[in-house]
C-alpha cells in the first residue's frame, strides 16, 4: 500500500511542468496546490522564493498555475514547483547552468546602493533589472573603498567569477575580486607569528583598533593587547599574535608575547 502511493509522484522528474489550481496559504506564505490529474492525498507546493521575479499580482485561493517541478518527494507524496521557472524558462536554464568558479563576462549596467548590475554578454535579459549579473560590494574588490565608482564605473567592461543561483531575484551572483589578487593571501605567505609589522591605524573601537599593515591588510589589535589610546592615523608597530588564514582574521598585538 505505501510503495504503491510513493509510485504516485514517482513518475514526476526535476523540469516537468505541471498544472494546478491553488487551495491554501499559509501564514509563512507557502502556498499548497492540488495538481491535475493527481489524487488528492498528492499536493503541490511553492513558497517566495519559487514565485515568478517581478510578479505584482498576487496568488490567492482558486488561481490557477503552471509550474516546474523543482523536487519532489515520494515518501511526503510532495511536489515543490517553481512559477519561476516556468514563467522564464530560458533565463532559468542558463542559471541553473552556470557552475561556481565559471568565468563570465559582461557590462557594468547600474550602480545601485545595494550593489552593481552586470549586463552579461551570455544569456537572455533579466524581466525586471537591468542585467541578470550582481555583484554585492564585497565582492567588488579586497581593497576597502568609500564609493563603488572608485572601483567600477557604468559601461565598464569586466570578468567575474560565478558563485552562486540567486533563485529569489532570478540572479547570477558573481565575484569581481576573485580575478584581483589576494593581499591577505599575499602577506600571509610572508608572515609568522612572532614577526613584526608596523602600520597605520584606520579605526578606533571600544574593544580595540585596527591598523592597515599593507594595501587591502588590516590587523586588530585588541585594548588588552595594546589597542587603547590611539588615534586615526597613528603610525605603530606591533606583532603578528594569530594569523587565520580560512577565516582571513589576522590579530596584533603591541604587548610582547611570550617566550
């Protein structure tokens, strides 16, 4: 009897399209859908993240939708299903195409406050923003910097490195400092702990502050380790206490350690 039910949904595979009518919504904004031509104890579901990007309408009870079968799960007699997918199945499947590490090149579209749009040279246009690449200020550059057009600029062209499907925006997020060379890789590969580095402070906190002891480098040096009754621009050596290469963390300390 339970083989026999899990064999309902088992059929179904990853990019079927399916058809339905919408009979709930929950409070987290799921909402559940009894599929054609399935038996009733067999439902479909899709939450925010599966909803067609730049949709306005909202889908309420008795709606009718199409959709791609984004997973399924035989045992739950459970269907989950992308509108977006459907809605936009080209630009879907370039997206779910690309692979983390894969080269990809294209324009500088916008600059916005919450990061940059690239207009990839690969790919269909995005519904709603003016290019299907994005990258977040972070990974513009290793360098710290106070405006993004110091970096980039509208028009510029540029090679990024994909990192992942943004399946909420219908997004590939990419890295432009990946193709920059790593200056904490760098230094880290010259220093010890034990060694000393001199440098400039660029910021004061309550628990300590940080001094630049290369270009894109920063080191904090705790109040308990020396951090205490400096100020911005101070130049001071200090010495290398801990250096966490995975988690780029890099400590100083102006006190002398022990022998």
């Amino acid at each position: 009897m339970d083989a026999n039910r899990n064999d309902e949904v088992a059929g179904l595979r990853v990019g079927d399209r399916c058809s339905g009518v919408v009979t709930g919504i929950t409070r987290s904004r799921t909402w559940s859908v009894a599929l054609d031509g399935f038996p009733k104890g067999v439902s479909g579901w899709f939450g925010p993240l599966e909803l067609p990007w730049g949709r306005k309408d909202p889908i309420e009870v008795g709606d009718r939708i199409t959709a791609e079968v984004f997973a399924v799960d035989p045992k739950r007699r459970q269907v989950r299903l992308s509108l977006a997918a459907a809605a936009h199945p080209e630009l879907w499947a370039f997206l779910s195409g690309l692979r983390p590490g894969q080269p990809l090149t294209g324009t500088i579209a916008s600059i916005e406050r919450f990061g940059v749009f690239v207009a990839l040279d690969e790919g269909p246009d995005h519904p709603v923003f003016p290019g299907v690449g994005f990258l977040t200020h972070p990974e513009l550059s290793w360098q710290r910097f106070e405006s993004v057009e110091e970096v980039v600029r509208v028009g510029e062209r540029v090679r990024c490195e994909f990192l992942q499907f943004d399946i909420w925006n219908g997004e590939a997020r990419l890295s432009l400092r990946a193709f920059q060379p790593d200056p904490f890789r760098e230094l880290a590969d010259r220093l010890t702990v034990g060694q000393s580095v001199s440098g400039r402070v660029t910021k004061v906190l309550p628990f300590g502050v940080f001094v630049r002891v290369a270009a894109g480098v920063e080191g904090l040096v705790h109040r308990d380790e020396g951090g205490q009754g400096l100020d911005v621009g101070a130049e001071v050596t200090t010495t290398v206490a801990d250096l966490d290469l995975p988690r780029r963390r890099l400590r100083l300390t102006i006190r002398q350690l022990p022998a």
